[in-house]
C-alpha cells in the first residue's frame, strides 16, 4: 500500500486569532459537535419577518434540460432587509435554484458581468470534470460568458447540492457576497411513498458581513458582525400546522460559518446528508451545518404557536473563528391538526465501505502556516493547480486519514464522489450513509473511505478544505482519476499537470496517445456556434 506520511508542521496561531475553546468532534450516526461549552442562542423579543420566500427556479421540461443563465454582477441588493451593494447572481442575493432529476441533464451559460473573473463548482454532485463540465480549472474572464452543460447519471443521487464560484484567489469573496445558490436532484422522496406529497422546503444558510459603507467588505473576517439568513431573509417565518410532516432542504452555501441549528424543544429526522440518503432511521435534537454542508430533514408541526429555529453561539478553535448566536429564522405553527406522515419503507441500501478491501491508504496533515498568517497547508505544500499531487486508479477504493495539528476546524471536501467516515480520533463511526464534506477536529483526525468507481469521474478535481479562506490561502490539491491501463503514464506526468492538462480532452490524447471514449453519461455541447 502507498503511505503518505503527513509533514510535521507547529501549529499557527495566525493574524486572524479569534479566542476561545478549541472544539473537539465525535461523530454517531449523525454529526455532534462536543467538547467546548456552546452558548445557547440568546433571548429574542422582537417580532418575526415575513413569511419564507422560495427561490426563483430554473427547472427542467418534457427534455429533462435544466437551462438557464446565471449573470453574476456588482448589484443594489437587500440582504436580510438591509440595503447593501454585492456581487450576486442576477441582481438578486437569493440566488436561483437549479432543479434536476437523475439522468437530467444541466446546461447553465455563465454570463459573468463583473470585472473580476469567476468560474461554477457544482458542489457534491457525480459529474465529469471534463471540458464543459464540472472543472474548477475552467474559468470565465470579466464580460465573457462560458456554458457548463453535463449529463448526471442515471443512479445520481437525489438530494440538497449547490453550486458556487470556485475561482481559486477569490472564492471566499465572491461566495461571501452571494455568487453561490442552490440546486436540488428531484426524487429523493421516491423510496418513501408514505411521504408522498408532503409539503418540501428549501433554506439556503448565508452569512454576509455587515459594513459602515453599505458595500462589500474588502477583507471577510467571520467573526465580524454579520446577517445571518435563510433565502437572503432575516428571520423569516415558516408555517406549518400541528402534526404535520414536511420536507426541509438547509444548505449552507456561506464562505467559512458553521452553523449549529435547532427547533426549540424539538427533535428532527435527518432524512439525507450531503445529498445522500441516510440507510436507518436517524434522529437529532440540532444540526451542526459546516461550510458547504446540506441536511434534509422531517420536520413535524408541534403545539400550536411560534417555535424559534435557534442558531447557536460558537468558535471553531484558539486559532479559528468565533460568532454570536440569533434565532435564525421562527417556525409558526396553526391550522388544523393533520395526521403525520411517518416512514414505513425500507430505507435504501449501501455498501459500508468499512468492509471492503482498500487499494491504498494516504494521510494527509491539513495545516495553518507556522510563518504565514494567510497561509494554509497540506502536507506541508500550497496549492498548485500546474500539478498533480494523487493519482487514483478508477475502480478502487482507497482510505484516507487526515490529520489536524491546528488549533481551528478544517472543513474538508473532495470533488466528484462521496465519502464514508468510518473513524474519528481513531474511534470507529457506526455507518449511515455517505458524505461529501466532513470537519477534521483542531488536534485530531479523521479516517475515511472514497469509492472512485464510477467512470463519469475520470479527469482531474480536487480536495480542499471548505472554509473558502483556508482554500484561496492553499489548503487545496489536485487529484486525477485515470483508467488503470494508463495509471503508469498518469504519475510520470503528475509534476507537470497529469494526462488530462487543463480537463480538456484534447489534452488527453495529445499525453497519453490514444484514443479516448467518454463515459456514457458524459454529455458535452455541440459542435458549432
């Protein structure tokens, strides 16, 4: 088995130290964040907002194309009521939801309008990385406009994903003021038909950082005061009536926030986690949201009147970040009681990875700079996106330990495929279903297994740390998946970028040589203007 050994690294308290406890991590079942003492969110008299407002879609027809336009630019925007001047997606900071099914297909053009350039990530999903599809080494220049087109498989998974810039250098900063939105996989109710029909929600979590000037702050720094909302608006009310089940999407799409969610006085069914359908029955009494996370949820209307949906007080460690609790939005429950809609199906099945045979077993250290306050690390290295730094053969199933010597979270997340954590602090996580993005403990680690299997994946993506500051500061490699017959010429060819340059396939043969077929589920545009 290949070992990379983590480089030892001291731990930087850097520029950015925001005090506190360090938190450490357990993970059963679900996500739980403990160790440091969590202040509750405080007491709020004040009135609610207004009722919950959809996103505006972009949806698929008879064809099963999602297409549409996504034209970021400097605009006049209200977030969570108050006037601000932001980078949003047109002209609106409650960006449009991108609706998909399995086997759909999604055809975006980017018209970027700004004088800065950008580029999309589509977060969490199993598409290629190749040519017009999901590669975050595309990127389209101020006042130019690209076209993200790709097929989603057939078994995609259903469920809460997102899309954002992934512009390395300047995605904390555009994510941060609203170049981010939803997109959700239809049919993630299909296995439950006892459900069907229940009233479905999406709440988009953002954090935006307030400033004197009414404009974008220059330098995000989280811990400043900030407008936390849900679909840009600031606690807004949700109705539901006693008894009743519905179906609620929370995806946080802000730059570095965690948040730590909860229903007063009520406990929730986590149905799917990052898109992936959990396999048993999973109950929770709060949510611990990380940047890039996505929970889908049963909700049950309780008693009659205004329940608080609570976002709580916390840091992320000595070195990390730290920020106040609110309530974040009120849960207004009135009407007729109606009977609720339990699950009464099997759950679906997945393997547990725990049990399989692994190819290779890598580790990796993510560290803050011993030197460098805006300095972030793997194994010792920045990123480079000239370079290659694991090859994976596609088919195998590889573990990866990651270990954490600061004293903050990281946020880990990897591209195209998801992942099953099967230890944290070497103590083993009974199994539930997958993930694509987890928090490595400050001083601990995380053990995990990724499936490189589906051949829709072949190119070049990455893994990264998710609180966009450490990513844009180098907390960020490349990876390629490759079929096994060229895995030699892959590695040969990893100092210098690997086999397929820049995602473009044309790339491919040129290095490699031969002729390349495309996955069956890849979908590229046309030929021709």
């Amino acid at each position: 088995m290949d070992r990379h050994r983590p480089v030892p690294i001291s731990a930087a308290i850097h520029r950015r130290r925001r005090l506190h406890d360090i938190y450490a991590a357990a993970l059963v079942g679900v996500l739980a964040w403990t160790g440091a003492s969590v202040a509750q969110a405080p007491a709020d008299n004040s009135a609610p907002g207004a009722p919950l407002q959809s996103p505006v879609e972009i949806r698929y027809g008879a064809d099963g194309i999602s297409k549409g336009t996504l034209r970021p630019a400097m605009s006049a925007v209200s977030v969570g009521g108050q006037p601000y001047r932001a980078l949003v997606f047109n002209g609106d900071y409650d960006a449009p939801l991108i609706r998909t099914r399995p086997g759909g297909t999604v055809a975006i053009t980017l018209d970027n309008q700004m004088d800065e350039k950008t580029n999309l990530h589509f977060h969490g999903m199993t598409v290629t990385p190749l040519d017009s599809g999901d590669s975050i080494f595309r990127e389209v220049g101020p006042h130019e406009k690209g076209l993200y087109r790709f097929k989603l498989p057939p078994d995609h998974s259903p469920g809460a994903y997102w899309y954002h810039s992934h512009f390395h250098g300047g995605a904390q900063r555009q994510v941060e003021s609203g170049i981010a939105g939803p997109i959700l996989v239809d049919g993630i109710l299909d296995p439950f038909p006892e459900l069907k029909g229940i009233r479905e929600r999406v709440l988009v979590l953002r954090n935006f950082q307030k400033t004197f000037t009414g404009k974008l702050a220059s330098e995000i720094v989280t811990s400043a005061p900030s407008i936390r909302t849900v679909n840009g608006q600031a606690d807004p009310v949700i109705d539901i009536q006693p008894g009743e089940t519905q179906l609620w999407h929370l995806m946080n799409i802000s730059a570095n926030q965690y948040f730590r969610i909860r229903i007063t006085g009520q406990n929730v069914q986590i149905l799917s986690r990052d898109g992936n359908t959990v396999t048993k029955p999973v109950m929770a009494d709060e949510l611990l949201i990380g940047p890039s996370a996505r929970f889908s949820i049963l909700v049950v209307g309780a008693a009659a009147g205004d329940h608080a949906v609570e976002l709580a007080a916390g840091n992320t460690g000595a070195a990390g970040d730290q920020y106040k609790g609110a309530r974040i939005a009120t849960t207004r429950v009135a009407g007729a009681p109606v009977a609720t809609r339990r699950i009464t199906s099997p759950y679906p099945v997945s393997e547990d990875l725990a049990t399989v045979r692994v190819a290779h077993v890598r580790q990796f250290a993510f560290q803050d700079s011993a030197t460098d306050g805006d300095a972030f690390l793997i194994n010792g290295e920045r990123f480079d996106p000239r370079r290659v730094n694991t090859t994976v053969k596609l088919g195998d199933v590889e573990e990866w330990r990651l270990y954490n010597p600061s004293q903050e979270l990281h946020q880990f997340h990897i591209h195209q495929t998801d992942f099953q954590v099967v230890a944290i602090n070497d103590k083993p996580v009974p199994f539930s279903g997958y993930r694509d993005t987890v928090f490595i403990p400050a001083r601990g680690s995380i053990t995990l297994r990724i499936p490189f299997r589906d051949p829709v994946m072949l190119g070049k993506f990455v893994y990264h740390c998710h609180i966009l500051e450490h990513e844009d500061g180098g907390m960020m490699q490349v990876v390629q998946v490759v079929r096994p017959e060229d895995y030699a010429q892959a590695v040969k060819l990893a100092p210098l970028g690997g086999i397929y340059g820049d995602n473009q396939t044309c790339a491919y043969l040129r290095n490699s040589g031969r002729a390349f077929t495309l996955p069956a589920d890849v979908q590229l545009p046309a030929e021709g203007p």
